[in-house]
C-alpha cells in the first residue's frame, strides 16, 4: 500500500546523528522513509539501507539534496526532516490532520534543543515566537506540505545557503504557516563551538545579508568564514 507521507533526511557523514533520528521514525510503519547523501564518507549510507530506508546519492547542498529525496518518494504528503533531529509520538497523525485543513500551506512543530543549558531553552523560545508572529519557521523545525503544494512553488532553490528561508516565503504566499505545539528536538552541536550568542549573531548576519541583496554564494563564503570552517556546516 502506498505510504501517506514520506520523511525526507538529507544527511552528509550523520553517522552519530541518524540512528537516534530513524528510531523516532519507528513507531510509523507506513512513512516513506528517503535519505539523500550528499557524499557521505562515513557509514551514513549503510546505517539509513540497513534500517529500510531509500536512499538516493548526489552532491551535496540542502536544497538539492531535498528536491532529489521528493523526487524518489510517491507520497503525498512530505516532511523535512533533518539528520540530528527527532520528530513528537505521533507525528504522522498530526502531519496529516494539519495538511488535511485547505488553508494551510505549510506546518512546522516548535523547536527544542536537545540541551538542559538555560540559553538554550531561551534560544528556543525566541525561535518559536519567530516562527508563529513572523509565519516564518526554519528547517530544523521539520517542515511538512503536500506534494500539490511543493510543486507549486517548484521546491527549494538550488542555493548555498538559506533554502529553507527562502522555501517558506514561497509557501507563505500560497496560504497559512502553521507552527505547531508539538516539539521537534534537534541536537545542540551547532552551537557547541561558537556559543548560542556568537552564533546567533552569525545567523541573523546572513539573514541581513540575504534581505540586502548579497548573493547566496557569497553569503555561504561568510559564513563558513565567520565559523571558521572549510568544509560543509550544520547551519540550521
């Protein structure tokens, strides 16, 4: 029988990450499950076919990596999810009954942060007050719509870098964002490094940045810069 909804993870070396993601996926036997590696050089690969998942190969970039994993599922309804992020009990009932309302053109659930540190609780806070006042939820808040509506606004662009900004301002214009009470928990690693402050600051940069006008792929040689890293970056 064919799957309600597919789970699409773009992963790049999530070896540590996806294991702890797919187990929240099994309490639902009927997910498509599609993980799109974007050149995985660890046991990524091998971890997402051993626990059942379809898996489609390509270079790496978020947007690309999504637009590929739609391409191989057949559901109707989708879900984004990232590698380092668990998804609430009972989510494909609540993905559903939210799609199932005509106005909405998107869903997101609100975010926690995988961390008992207090600015991170704070961080999440602020996000989730973000995503419902603005109608502005990002990518580790897995984002889910239907597939009529992902074609309408031709998927995410082929950026370097805010894809999921720019993804939700297209379905914005097609009907409602709903933020949901339910929780989506995403692991603290992006913020290990820098500090919530230091890297908060970088974000809301390259958002500027982005709304001035600067180019995604100068924006990505920013931020890598800022982080300090040569190689592909958890932003979200």
């Amino acid at each position: 029988m064919r799957a309600a909804l597919a789970v699409i993870i773009p992963a790049l070396n999530e070896m540590e990450q996806l294991p702890a993601t797919l187990d929240a996926l099994s309490g639902e036997p009927s997910l498509e499950i599609v993980v799109a590696d974007g050149g995985s050089t660890d046991t990524t690969v091998a971890l997402a076919r051993s626990a059942g998942c379809r898996v489609v190969a390509g270079p790496p970039g978020r947007g690309r990596q999504l637009n590929a994993g739609v391409a191989a599922s057949t559901a109707e309804l989708l879900l984004f999810l990232h590698a380092d992020t668990r998804l609430p009990p009972g989510f494909a009932a609540i993905v559903e009954q939210t799609l199932a309302r005509r106005e909405v053109a998107l869903g997101a659930f609100s975010l926690a942060i995988d961390s008992y540190a207090r600015s991170h609780a704070l961080l999440a806070r602020l996000a989730n007050l973000r995503s419902r006042w603005l109608s502005l939820p990002y990518g580790d808040q897995a984002l889910f719509t239907t597939r009529m509506r992902f074609e309408q606004v031709g998927g995410f662009p082929e950026i370097e870098i805010m894809e999921d900004f720019v993804f939700v301002r297209r379905m914005r214009r097609t009907g409602r964002i709903v933020t949901l009470p339910e929780r989506a928990t995403t692991s603290a690693r992006r913020w290990h490094n820098l500090g919530v402050v230091q890297t908060t600051l970088i974000n809301q940069l390259i958002v500027c940045g982005y709304a001035a006008g600067v180019k995604p792929a100068r924006l990505d040689r920013w931020y890598r810069r800022l982080r300090g890293v040569a190689g592909p970056v958890d932003r979200q």
